[in-house]
C-alpha cells in the first residue's frame, strides 16, 4: 500500500467516525455554545492582546471539538489542555503586562506551576482578594479543580498508559471519551470564565454585564456572581 492509499483509508476511517460524532447534535451544541461563551467574553475587554488571546481560547476549544468528531481522541484532549493553559495566561498577564510583552516576543513561557501557585497564581486568594475579594474564599475550589482537571488532560498529552487503553492507537469511534471530553471542556469554560469575572468585575458596566448575560445563569450557584449582575 503506498502512502496515498494509506492517507484515504485513514481518512475514510476517520470520516466514518465523524459522521457518527456529528450525530450527538445536543451535546456538540453545548460545547460550541461554551466555547462562544470565551468569545463572547473576549468583546468586552478593551485591551487588544488580552482580547487576542482569550480569542484565540475560544478558537482553541472550537478546534478540540472538531478533532474530537474525528476520532481523533489524544490530540482533542491535548488541544483542549492547551486551550486552559492559554485561558488562565490571559488573566495571570493581564495583571504581569511585563510578562505578558515577554511572552508575545518569545522571550517567556506559559509555566502551568505559576499560574495555579496557591500562595500567587492567578487562582490564588491573594489574586482574586485584589479584583473581587468577596470570591476569595471559594477561589480555592476552582484551584483543586483545575489541578485535577490538568492531571487528566496531561495523561493524554504523556501518553500514560491508560489513555492508549482507552484511545487505542487506531481510528475508532469510542462515545465513552466523547462524554470524557465534554466533561472537561465544560469544566475548563467554567474555570476560565469565574477567574475572568473576578480579573474583571471592577471593570464591568451595567452595559457589559447584558452582554454577559450567560454568566448568572452558569453561576447561579454563586451569590456574589448573581448580586453584581443584578439578580437575587
């Protein structure tokens, strides 16, 4: 077999797999909605790399999704990782700027180590104290929540042998890690969008919080969330 007839039958494989994937319209529709949701939040920010960048985040997610309808499940969940990484960054530069210049000339790295560091990372209770102190108590949650997060995703990025178990090293249609991947990359938005709100909140206008119109209804959990957008 040469390498054309090799490249169409994994390409046929793959498009059988897709036209399987595309057939959970529900919950392929959550996770554009989510990944929108980045954009969406993206408008209203005024400084234009840090509006860069979370679009690129919302870019990302949309990416993921499509290489997850393609079977191709160890790069959907390293995209996806990626996507987090690059998410939290935003944030964590958008109070380092000095950081952030040196990380869009390549002088600097995106170091996941910094950026859930508990006593100063960008999930930290001294960040979120500084822009929304009244989130500074359940910040911690989000911050066990990303680590764990990470972990799995970083299992698929590594190879770790389970993740060949479950993903094989074949292109077959497996639904088990598409609930996998909806799992996460709803927890992922989650996590971005409460640690932009509480970066943010200062900044927030009656204005731009009706474009936020998604934000108490994902966090209708959070009293502080919903007090500030208005609702009891």
């Amino acid at each position: 077999m040469n390498i054309s007839e090799y490249l169409s039958r994994l390409n046929n494989e793959s498009q059988e797999i897709f036209q399987r994937s595309i057939n959970f319209k529900e919950k392929l529709g959550v996770l554009h909605n989510s990944a929108s949701h980045i954009y969406e939040f993206s408008e209203i920010i005024s400084d234009k790399q840090e509006k860069q960048m979370l679009e690129t985040v919302s870019a990302q997610l949309e990416s993921a999704t499509y290489t997850l309808t393609l079977g191709l499940y160890r790069q959907a969940f390293s995209s996806l990782r990626l996507a987090f990484e690059l998410g939290l960054a935003t944030v964590y530069f958008s109070a380092y700027k000095l950081e952030m210049q040196e990380w869009f000339i390549s002088k600097n790295d995106i170091k996941w180590s910094k950026l859930i560091n508990e006593e100063n990372g960008v999930l930290s209770k001294r960040f979120v104290d500084a822009f929304f102190g009244e989130c500074a108590s359940i910040v911690e949650h989000y911050n066990s929540q990303a680590k764990l997060t990470y972990r799995t995703l970083s299992e698929f990025v590594h190879g770790n042998h389970q993740t060949w178990s479950e993903g094989g090293i074949k292109l077959i249609y497996d639904d088990s890690l598409i609930d996998l991947y909806l799992e996460h990359h709803e927890e992922i938005v989650k996590i971005i969008l409460f640690i932009a709100v509480c970066r943010y909140k200062l900044l927030l206008t009656e204005e731009l919080k009706e474009d936020l119109y998604f934000i108490p209804e994902i966090f209708n959990h959070i009293d502080e969330f919903r007090f500030i957008f208005g609702q009891s």
